[in-house]
C-alpha cells in the first residue's frame, strides 16, 4: 500500500512538472513573440527617420545652394553699387571729398533705411506682446471703476430768502458788499436777477468760505461788517474741518493705511482739492478714481498695490499749492510729500507723473497709466471752446509742415489725427518717420488729456480703362 501511494505522487509531481513546463513554454513563446513585433515596430520606425533624415539633408543642400545664390547676388549688387558710384564720380565731375560726401550720404541713407526696418520690426513685435495685455489690464480696471462725472465753475449762486434782503447784503452806501469782499476776498455780485447772487473767485476755498459766511448772514439777517468778520472766521475753521474730513475719507475710500499713517498735514492739503478743479474734473475725485485703477492694474501685474495706490492718490497735490510756489504742480507736489515722510517711490512717481523727469520705478509707470485713463475717459474733463480750437489748429499745422503731406484732419475732438501723403514722394518707411516725428511734436508742444493717435495715410493707385 505505501508502494502505491508513493507511486500515486511521483505521477502527481511528474504531472505538475509538465504542466509548468508547458506553461514557461507558452511564455517564451509569447515573449519571443512580443520581441519580434517589437523589433519590426523599432524597423519601421528607424526606416521612417532615416527616410525624414534624408529629407532634410536635401532640404539643408537647398537652403545651402539658395544661401550660396543670395550671397552672389548681394555680391553683384555691391559691385554694381560701386560702378553706379564710380559712374557717378565721373559723370558729374565731382571732386574726391565732394565724391566722399556723397557717398557718406548714401551710407547714412542706407543706414537710416536698415534703422528705421529695425526699429519698425521692434516696434511690431512690442505691440503685438504687449498691447493685448495692456488693454486687457487698463479695461479690466476701468470697468470695475465706476466714478461719477463732474464740472465745477468759478462763480457759485445763491438763492436769498426775499427780494428784499438784497437791501441788507448791499447795506447803506454798499459798505455790506465792500466789507464781505475785503474780509473774504470774493467778489460779490447784486445784480437785477431777483432772488439770486452770486459769488465770484478763481480760488475755490475762498469761494466756499464765503458761501459759508453768506449763507449764515442770511439766515442770521443781521449784516454788517462786524458780524461779516465773525461769520467769516466760522466758516473758515468750518471749511477747514471739511477739507481734513474729506482727506480723512478720501484715504479711507482708497485703503491706504497699511503702508503707514498718512501725515496730517497731507491729509489736509489733500483734502482742499475737493474745491479745485483742473478741466471741469474734481481734482480730489479725478486722485481717488486714479488710486483706485492704479492699485487695480498693480494687481494684475503682480505688484504690490500699497505704494501705487498712495503714489497716485498724491500725484496732484501739487495743484493745492501751484499758486503759493513757483514751479510746475508735479515738482511741487513731490516735495511737499518728500518734506511730510513719503518714501523715495512715492516722491519719485509724483514728480514723474507729467514726463518732467524719466519714471524709472513701476510705481512711476503706474501712476502715469491711472493718470490718463482718469484724465482721458469720456466726459471727463472739458475746455474752452477757444482753447480747443486752438489745440485741433495746432495739431494740423504741426502735421502739415512735414514733406510730402497733402491733407491733415484733426478727428474724434483731436483725439486722433489722420495725415494724407503723397506716395510718390513719401514711402512706407518716411511715413512711419513722420508719424513718429509729429506724435513728438504734439507731446512737447501741447497740453491735452488723454492721448493722441497720429495715423499717417499712405495710398497708391492704378487705373485702366478696357475699350
């Protein structure tokens, strides 16, 4: 019996021997299997990179061949260059320094030729990166800015209670008027409008104050000129409150804060350019809207927001002391802010925010952008019938006196100026000079918002007639 069982195993182990025998066979052949695709695969794949190699062989012959071609037709063109030169010399019986001269001339010609391909080139390729993202930052922000639209003047209106009470503001003699005009420095106007008079001043701190003051001898109804005086020193303490209340709200709108405290007496003088205005636009409202596009463009930018926003809300202080000092309101406002604590970034780009000085900082830059978005938006700011005039003649007589220009037309409120040229005597090169030159000329010689596009019109026709 156990001669059985063992023969009973050995068959069982025999067995399972065969059976993983056949199955390591089965995976050799699969395996043999998997390496002979894989090899054709790789054969296929060397045959198509060699095929691919010797294509661009030929192509790199062809390159060669057309390379080698333009080398001798640009020799052949330099030395038909120097015979037409030659022919020259002795055509015109030119002298070797005049003969220097002119070839001089032909080299700057020809350099100025490849500069200005160069600069064209560059210019293409700046656009076309940066434009796209410019927009889309600059839109971006002023969409998500909504400010209000306003125009102030230099004369304010006020209503009297009666008819009557003219008697009292003209006082015996009109020693009323001569006193509120010599305490407050506004002139007063009474004229035959019933009801109304008006105030009159350039200064629109004075002119509030006097509005105060008037205001309050009206509802008093005591005038004379000792109750002018005392009702004049109360609204000037009160204008002065309004203007620390609304520098104090004016930061808080803006968020500035975490940069460090603002110094009182910037805050002030901030506040007082709720009275100004430069074109018809609230100053103070034209400086919060900027701080607010600035510190939106930063963001998109990566950069931080903190010194922008406080840079572009200070571009204008400057306008609040202009008639005190002399010197342009940008130069003023940056040492103002230089003498009340402001860092070196912020002075920077309030100096720099007109091009007076190079911006050298983002910050500048910045300041610059919120500047004309704020300034050169739709119904924003306004000028004289006069002074617009004035600025649409310029801008075509500045374009009419380059070369070769025929017609000149000042379009979209001088927004854009669109330059006629003759193109036999103008080429695309020259007309991209004289748009540059003129858009020079524009920035340095007038004072406008916004910006100006110079768009140089260059056209060539060819008529026919089939009889």
């Amino acid at each position: 019996m156990g001669i059985a069982q063992g023969t009973e195993t050995g068959s069982s182990l025999l067995l399972a021997a065969g059976v993983l025998i056949g199955a390591l066979v089965l995976v050799l052949a699969a395996g043999f299997l998997m390496l002979r695709q894989r090899r054709a695969e790789l054969d296929r794949r060397e045959e198509r990179l060699t095929s691919e190699l010797h294509r661009l062989h030929q192509h790199e012959d062809e390159l060669a061949t057309r390379a080698a071609e333009a080398e001798r037709v640009r020799g052949e063109l330099a030395e038909q260059a120097v015979e037409n030169r030659l022919l020259l010399e002795r055509t015109a019986g030119l002298t070797a320094v005049q003969a220097r001269e002119e070839i001089v001339r032909a080299a700057e010609s020809e350099a100025r030729r490849e500069a200005a391909l160069t600069v064209r080139e560059i210019e293409r390729r700046a656009v076309a990166e940066g434009e796209g993202r410019a927009r889309e930052i600059i839109a971006s922000s002023i969409q998500r800015l909504a400010a209000e639209h306003t125009a102030d003047t230099v004369v304010t209106t006020l209503r009297l209670p009666s008819e009557d009470m003219k008697g009292r503001v003209i006082g015996r003699e009109g020693r009323n008027i001569r006193a509120f005009e010599a305490v407050t420095g506004v002139n007063l106007i009474v004229d035959d409008t019933p009801g109304l008079v008006q105030l009159s001043c350039f200064d629109p701190v004075r002119r509030e104050s006097a509005r105060l003051t008037l205001e309050a001898l009206l509802v008093d109804g005591r005038i004379h000129p000792a109750r002018i005086e005392e009702a004049h020193e109360r609204s000037r303490a009160e204008v002065e409150r309004l203007c620390v209340r609304a520098g104090e709200d004016a930061l808080l709108t803006v968020g500035i804060g975490t940069g460090g405290e603002m110094s009182p007496e910037l805050v002030r003088t901030l506040g007082t350019l709720r009275y100004r205005t430069s074109y018809g636009q609230n100053v103070l409202g034209h400086l919060v809207e900027s701080a607010h596009l600035a510190g939106m463009m930063a963001a998109e930018l990566g950069v931080d927001p903190e010194p922008v926003r406080r840079a572009a809300l200070l571009h204008d202080i400057g306008k609040a002391l202009s008639h005190e000092v002399p010197g342009s309101h940008a130069a003023i406002g940056a040492e103002f802010a230089r003498r009340h604590g402001e860092t070196d970034e912020v002075v920077h780009a309030i100096a720099a925010h007109h091009g007076e000085i190079e911006a050298k900082t983002v910050e500048a830059v910045l300041t610059q952008a919120a500047d004309a978005c704020s300034a050169g938006r739709p119904g924003a700011r306004k000028e004289s019938v006069e002074a617009y005039v004035r600025r649409l003649e310029r801008l075509e007589e500045i374009a009419r006196a380059h070369d070769g220009v025929t017609k000149v037309y000042a379009m979209q409120a001088g927004r854009e100026v669109r330059v006629m040229v003759q193109p036999e005597a103008v080429d695309d090169l020259r007309a991209q000079e004289i748009a540059r030159e003129v858009a020079r000329q524009v920035r340095e010689e007038l004072t406008y918002p916004g910006q100006i596009r110079i768009t140089v019109v260059r056209e060539s026709r060819a008529t026919e007639v089939a009889r």
